[in-house]
C-alpha cells in the first residue's frame, strides 16, 4: 500500500488549516492592547509558530495510532498515513521533527514562560490519542482543554492576563464545538468509527451542546456589559458586538445542522460568510478596544 511520499502528503499530514484554532495565542495581548505592542506581538508570533508545529506532531502521532480506524472511515481514509500516502517510519521521523523544531523556537523565543501550558497541551493530547478518547464525558473534556490551554499559553509567554469572564466564554463555546463534534459524529456514521460513541445519545449531546452555547453568549454579554471592562477599555459600546457574536454562532450552528461531521476547522473554512462574520467581530473589537474616546 506504501508508495513514494510527495512533499506535499507531508504537508497535508501537519494539517495547516487546523492552524486557525491556534489564534486563541493572541486573545490576551489583544485584549491586554498590546496587539500593536511591536515586542509582545513578536513573542507571541513565536509562541504561535512554535505552537503550531506543536500541534502538527500530535496530529501526526494521532494518525499513526489511529491508522486502522482511518481506513474504515469514509473521509479519514484519505488522510496521507491511512491512505499509504505516507509510510509510518517516515510520520514518525516527521513528528520528532515537528516536536524538536517547536520546543526550540519556544525556548529561544519565550525563555521557560508558557512552557509547562505548552506540555500539558502535549500530553493531554498524547492521552487522548493513546485511548482517553474512549472515555465518556473525559474525551470532551480533553477537546475542551486543547482550546483553553491555547489560550492560557498565549498570556503566559508574554506575561499578560485575561479576564474571568473571557476564560467561561472560552470553556463554554468549547464544550459547545466537542459536544457537537460528537453528535455530528454520531448522527454520520451510526457510532461504528469511533468506540467512545456508543455511550453517547444523539438528544444528550444536542441539549448540553445548545446549552453551553447559551453559556457561552451570557459569559460574552456579561463580560461586555461589565463596569470594570468598559472603565479599562474606555467605552461602554462592547455590549454592541453581542448581536455579532449571535449571529456567528447562529451560521455556525445552521452548518453543523447540515450535512456536516461538526469538525469546528472544516465548518469555518468551509463557510465564507461565516469567515467574513469573524474578520467583521475581529476588526470592530479591535476598533472597539484601541480607538481612544470610544
């Protein structure tokens, strides 16, 4: 099955386009203003780079471990390992590669701040793909803390802090992308390609998932709507992105209700007015937080 890897099987094998979720690195400097702060900016692309080959080399482990299973599935089987595209030997050459190359740009860029966020990512992820992924409730909880982690490891290289609120936003509208991974997950293949699924009911995972969304627009709206924020930032209009932020989830909840296996990644990349709602809620906070007088 095995045949010559091309260079861009390993391309495709790092998943660059799951690289978007790595853009959580850049919620604290942004709402900390220090987005065009030239030397916090510049650790924190480090720590972005040095992320993102962090999470090529799980990926690249995850397939390894779950090649067999690709193959039996009707999307994953053309992924480049479960395909043949990619010889194992030469993934595993990959993703010790991938891992050296992103703890040195961390250590020569940030030093040991973030360090111990950027391993517990990698273990959490290592036990997942090892077989806590076929533990009810702990798998998502283990998606959940991929999306955190990234989060507080952004405020950790550069020393910044993030609001109570924006971390219960975060914790929420995660749980709402897993729960409804799951679920379109369970609807598409019946729970034969993934073990964890069998424990799982199509109505359990639809009510948690709609009410951590709810959370997630009430943790946002308050975090808006708080005095301290609106003193920090100097401005009382942040409650207006609240509709934006509706909006959003609301076509990103119509996709998922389609055709769709719920992976957040290929439902926004897939969705142009959906990333065209994400670029309008990016630049009106922004505008928002660093205008002066708003």
């Amino acid at each position: 099955m095995s045949k010559k890897a091309r260079p861009l099987d390993f391309i495709k094998l790092m998943r660059p386009k799951h690289y978007i979720k790595n853009f959580l690195i850049f919620v604290s400097i942004t709402f900390d203003r220090n987005l065009f702060n030239p030397p916090v900016l510049t650790q924190a692309l480090m720590g972005f780079v040095a992320f993102c080959l962090l999470t090529s080399a799980v990926y690249v482990l995850n397939d390894i471990r779950d090649v067999e299973a690709d193959r039996q599935h009707e999307v994953k089987r053309h992924r480049p390992i479960a395909s043949g595209a990619v010889p194992i030997p030469a993934a595993w050459v990959l993703a010790a590669a991938l891992f050296a190359a992103a703890l040195t740009i961390h250590l020569a860029a940030c030093g040991g701040r973030g360090l111990p966020f950027m391993l517990a990512y990698f273990a959490v992820n290592l036990g997942y793909s090892l077989g806590l992924k076929h533990i009810p409730f702990l798998d998502i909880v283990l998606l959940v803390m991929g999306f955190v982690l990234r989060v507080i490891y952004g405020a950790a290289i550069v020393g910044s802090s993030t609001s109570a609120w924006v971390y219960l936003t975060v914790f929420s509208l995660s749980f709402y992308l897993g729960l409804g991974k799951r679920r379109n997950e369970l609807t598409k293949t019946l729970g034969n390609t993934r073990k964890v699924l069998q424990y799982y009911s199509y109505d359990f995972l639809d009510k948690f998932m709609y009410l951590c969304l709810t959370l997630a627009i009430t943790f946002y709206a308050l975090w808006s709507a708080d005095a301290q924020v609106a003193a920090k930032y100097g401005t009382d209009k942040l409650i207006w992105t609240v509709p934006i932020v509706i909006i959003i989830l609301m076509k990103y909840s119509a996709d998922i209700e389609s055709n769709s296996y719920g992976d957040p990644v290929d439902v926004v990349m897939h969705d142009k007015a959906l990333l065209l709602l994400g670029v309008l809620f990016a630049l009106v906070m922004v505008f928002l937080i660093y205008s002066p007088g708003q």
